[in-house]
C-alpha cells in the first residue's frame, strides 16, 4: 500500500479525574504517517503537547501488540475503532485520509468509571474473576500434561473463549453496558474443562452476582459485544452461560461464602 | 439463596422474559389459527371463538395468558429503565447499525407499540364479547353464540382502525423477529448445532404469523371476505 501523510482533526474526551465532568477538546496534527500505529499517531500529539507546555492526553496502553487488552479507545463510534477484531494498538493510520476528523472517548459504563481522559477503571473485572474465575488445586509438583484426558472440541472451545484479554469492548459497545461477553468467556473457559467441574455451580452464581453488584446492565442477545470483541469471542458462551446459571439454579446450588 | 433471588440477578430477569416470550408465541400461534378461520367461513369462525369463550380449559388459560402479557410488560419495562441507566455519560458518536440490528436494540419501543396496539385491540373484541356484551346473537349448528365475525366486519371499516392494527403488526413482527431468537439465546438452547435453524424459524414464524394477523383487517376492509 502507498505510504501518504496527512493532517488530522481529533476530539479527544479530556476529564481531570472521575469526580468532575469531562469534556471534548480538539486538536490537530500534522503530517501523520499512514504507516503509524493510532496510538502512534496518540504519542505525536502528546510530544507536541508537552512541547507547548501542555498537559499531555492520558490513555492506557501497554504491550502494543494486540494481547494485553489495555488500550480502550472509543474511536468515531465504535469499540478499538472500525477494524474487525483488532485491538486500538493494532488499529493503523492507513484507515484514515488526510483531513478527517476523529471523536475519541473512554469507555463509556457506570461500572468502568473515568480515572483521568481515556483511563477507566476496569478493576470490576478482577473483582469477577476474584468472585470465582478460577479453580481451588492444591499446589506442588505440576501434574503431567496429559494426565486428565480432555476431547479436542471441548479443549479448543475452552481454548477460543480463554482468548478473551478483559479489554471491556464488549462493556464498552453494549447499549445496556453488560458485561456477559466476558463474563461468559470466564466462565466457559474452566466450565468446559475437567479440572473446573467441581466448582462449576457455585463459579456460575458467584460470577453473576458479582457482576450484577458491580452495575452491569442484563444481557438483551443484540450482539454489538461479538461485533466489536477484538478476540472473536463467541455468543454462544452466554449460551453457555445461561445453560451453566439455569443448571445451578435448578439443581439447587448455592453461592458460596 | 431463594428461587426469588434466582429471578432477580440480571440473568433471573431474562430468564423471566424469555419464559412469557415464548409462552405469548405459543398464544399468538393459537389466536393466529383460530382467527385464520375468518377466510374458511363466518360459521367456522364464530364456533372457534365461541370455544374460546366456553370452554373452561381455555378460560383459565386465558387467566394465564393476561398474567403472562403482565409480567413480560412489568419485567421488561424494569429491564428498559435498569439498562438505561448503567451507561452514565452517553457517546457523543455511536456505531448505529454497523454493530447490532436497529430492532433488536429497539425491543422496549416495539414493545411499547404493541401494548398500545394491545389496548385498542382488548377494548374492540375482547371486552364486548367477555364482559360489557352488546355482540349480535347468531346460531351456529343450532347454538346460540356472539356474532363476534360481524364485529370484525364493522370495527374494520374504519380506515385509522385499519392502520393502527397494521402498525401493531408490524411492530409485532419486528419484536418477534429478534425475541423468538432471543429467548432461546436466553434459555441456553442456542447451541452451534441449533443456532441457524432457531434465528430462520424465528424469522419465518415472526413473517408468516404477522402477515396472516395484517391479512385479516386488510380483507375485510378491502371487502375481500364478508
């Protein structure tokens, strides 16, 4: 592809902290590469901002190749941007022409409150995965690869929804802001396996109730969450997850401590 | 740990809509046939509804039936308002349509169309035939019932009649076409193997019905039946 510069129109959420409004500023750059990375091109306007003695945009980021799930950017209305299945970092400045202008905000949930401009807190999430997204094992010597036979289909399924990086995409694009997608991903990942059998009743109701408590929306099967989750994770997961809550519930499982 | 607290997390509340959801399905399937009977004959219809109306098995159900349009409008309106308020700040830009389907983002509007439409519809049939009378009386096979076909004969005449039930319908399709998948996402039964034959059913029940209910007023304004 042809290698271009342009000049760029951003509006940039900005929000001193989570107690005060926020609002739009806006900001040009110049002569971005359309081989930059977008939050490249964040780094050039911040550079020029610290350069005129301006305080620079904040906004996560971490490992910048598309795994660590840091970078929540809502990008001219959509989730990690118009990428299919691609994360902000890996987002590049070829989508854009010279002259455009692009609205960035944070994540938008009662429950992912603002910290600072783009930074939200996404520590709901560990308080879900805390309620039980793991399993109780004794340590010691680790157990031989092979020693629990799993089939394929469940191991790559377990494998697909444990893809799931917590960026809050899904949260972020959901018009009831729920957070079922990941939520389900958690969930599946251990539900589907041997080893996480044993805690799958009590994991499902804890998991639910803590998302519930952190001010999740309910789940209405619109799909923007699989539209917009850089990983590809699946709905049928919250398929999934109904089936292991309804089972629970049914077989009279109760939450624990 | 209660069954009321198993209703009330955020999976409990849709599990609550998908049960009504379906079980509406399963009524408009039966409304849908009986009433079907208006293109057979005004007898084959009037003994239908007449069933209806006597038969205890169906009086209760019927009991039922309103118990269910209750709970899915109560539950549902608490869904709306709950969602409605997690997000705090809105976007300033939002996907739209690239990433969800309009009708299925818009289920408390269409919801809302209907009961509207819900509340014309009890007052024209159901209320005269059940409660404040007032029908023509007319025999079938030497039983004496309501003439509740001439009923449809005369509401549908009026031509904003006509384009309220259209539109009733019409938001009923739309409501149907993402609910009838939705409850089953819901309930879990959306397996990979299940998934693509349950949207297609849904679409097709949701088009077929619809357009039967939307023939019915049509005919009998157009005179197409009498």
């Amino acid at each position: 592809m042809e290698h271009y510069t342009m000049n760029l129109t951003l509006k940039i959420w900005k929000q001193k902290n989570c107690k005060e409004r926020g609002r739009f500023e806006t900001y040009q750059v110049k002569n971005i590469s359309s081989e930059m990375s977008f939050l490249e091109m964040f780094d050039v306007l911040n550079e020029q901002l610290i350069a005129e003695g301006k305080e620079p945009i904040a906004f996560d980021h971490d490992c910048r190749e598309g795994i660590c799930g840091m970078c929540s950017m809502y990008i001219n209305g959509r989730a990690h941007g118009p990428w299919h299945q691609t994360t902000t970092c890996q987002l590049h400045m070829r989508e854009y022409k010279d002259g455009d202008t692009i609205v960035v905000e944070p994540w938008r949930a009662k429950a992912f409150p603002v910290l600072k401009d783009l930074v939200v807190d996404r520590t709901a999430f560990d308080r879900i995965i805390q309620a039980g997204g793991y399993i109780s094992v004794n340590t010691g010597n680790a157990v031989d690869a092979n020693a629990i036979p799993i089939n394929k289909q469940d191991a790559d399924e377990s494998f697909a929804a444990a893809a799931c990086i917590g960026c809050g995409a899904c949260v972020a694009a959901c018009p009831n802001a729920s957070a079922m997608l990941y939520v389900s991903a958690k969930v599946s990942q251990l539900a589907l396996l041997t080893q996480g059998h044993p805690e799958r009743k009590s994991r499902a109701l804890n998991m639910v109730a803590q998302m519930d408590k952190e001010g999740f929306g309910s789940c209405t099967n619109i799909g923007a969450c699989e539209a917009e989750c850089p990983k590809g994770i699946s709905l049928e997961n919250i398929a999934r997850l109904n089936r292991e809550y309804i089972g629970a519930v049914f077989s009279g499982s109760e939450e624990k401590g | 740990m209660n069954w009321k607290h198993y209703f009330t997390t955020s999976i409990g509340k849709k599990l609550v809509m998908g049960f009504t959801g379906l079980f509406l399905i399963v009524f408009l399937v039966v409304h849908c046939y009986l009433n079907s009977m208006i293109f057979v004959s005004r007898e084959a219809f009037n003994a239908a509804a007449d069933f209806m109306a006597t038969c205890v098995a169906m009086r209760i159900l019927e009991v039922g039936l309103f118990a269910g349009i209750f709970l899915h409008i109560i539950q549902g309106f608490m869904l709306v308002r709950k969602n409605a308020s997690t997000r705090g700040e809105r976007y300033a830009v939002s996907a739209g349509n690239k990433t969800s389907a309009w009708y299925s983002r818009s289920m408390g509007l269409l919801g809302t169309l209907i009961f509207l439409f819900l509340i014309l519809h009890i007052n024209h049939f159901w209320v005269p035939s059940r409660i404040t009378g007032g029908l023509n009386p007319t025999e079938v096979h030497g039983v004496e019932m309501h003439d509740l076909y001439q009923k449809m004969i005369d509401i549908f005449q009026t031509p904003w009649v006509v384009a309220v039930y259209l539109l009733g319908v019409f938001s009923l399709a739309w409501h149907l076409i993402h609910g009838f998948y939705s409850a089953f996402q819901t309930m879990g039964l959306t397996m990979p193997k299940y998934k693509a034959l349950i949207r297609i059913v849904g679409i097709i029940f949701s088009i077929v019905i619809c357009l039967l209910f939307a023939l019915m007023p049509v005919s009998m304004f157009m005179g197409w039946v009498s």
